[in-house]
C-alpha cells in the first residue's frame, strides 16, 4: 500500500488478507477449543481465553478496511480480542512491561527458582487454589531459607 496519501476506511468493503494465520493458537482453539471445553471442563476463566483468542483478529469480532487515497488499494485488518493473555495481539503489550519491569530491576546476578507439586495435587489445587497455593508458597520459602542457611550449597 502506497504512503502519499491518507487512507480512508471503507467498512463495507470485503477485501480480506487471509484470517489469522493456520498454525496461530487461535487456529488450533478454532478447530478443537469446544471439545476440550466439553472433555476436560476448564474454569471460567479458561473457558473465556479460548473463546476470545479463537476469534481474535477474525471476521467474528468485526474488521476495519484502508483504502489508500492514491493508489486505492485496500487493506483489512481484524480487530482483536484484547485479552491480556492472548499471544496474537497483546505480544507487544507483554513485551513493552518486560522491558520496563528490566529496567527497575537491580545490576545483580538473578537466580529463577521454579517449585512444583506433585500432578496429582492438580485437583486440589483447583477446587482450593487460595490454601494449596498458599502452602506452596510458604514450603517454597522455607526451602529457600534453609538452603541459604547452609554454607555448602552458598559455596560458589
């Protein structure tokens, strides 16, 4: 699309780039979200990014068509689902709060600690997220208070 003149938008044009591309995330929700939703009965909240993101930049949540002033070519864009946690159009957002979060953070070595529980807690921890994660948290910290207690494992 040329860039000497301003575009103008034509909605009810139907000149479309191809909807999100085959292998997105939302391609894969689009051909099996329902089913999991049906086998494996997610929360709420889970229910609700499926069926945001498999719409997201499609013709379902509506589009907006540029029609360039001087060459007329046309360019449809999908508009987005706009959930925080989707990776199709709040990539950049989520990247953008990375990069400020780095700059607060002080010039220090950092170690990442990832502390799991056993898979047979999932069901527990579902139906009583606040008290399993809540002990989890605190088993994590006492860990990290006794290893750092213990001269050996401080030892570079």
């Amino acid at each position: 699309m040329c860039r000497k003149t301003p575009l103008r938008t034509a909605p009810d044009q139907w000149h479309a780039y191809p909807v999100s591309e085959p292998n997105s995330i939302g391609a894969f929700f689009r051909a099996h979200g329902e089913r999991y939703i049906q086998t494996y009965r997610p929360h709420q909240r889970a229910i609700a990014f499926i069926r945001s993101v498999r719409l997201c930049r499609t013709p379902g949540l509506g589009r907006v068509v540029y029609t360039c002033k001087g060459c007329g070519e046309q360019v449809t864009i999908y508009k987005s689902c706009g959930n925080s946690q989707c990776p199709v159009c709040q990539a950049i957002k989520r990247e953008q709060w990375a990069d400020a979060l780095q700059g607060k953070l002080l010039r220090i070595p950092y170690v990442h600690l990832v502390f799991t529980m056993p898979h047979q807690l999932n069901g527990l921890a579902r139906s009583n997220k606040s008290a399993v994660y809540n002990i989890l948290m605190r088993a994590a910290w006492k860990t990290v208070l006794a290893q750092m207690k213990d001269k050996t494992v401080l030892r570079a």
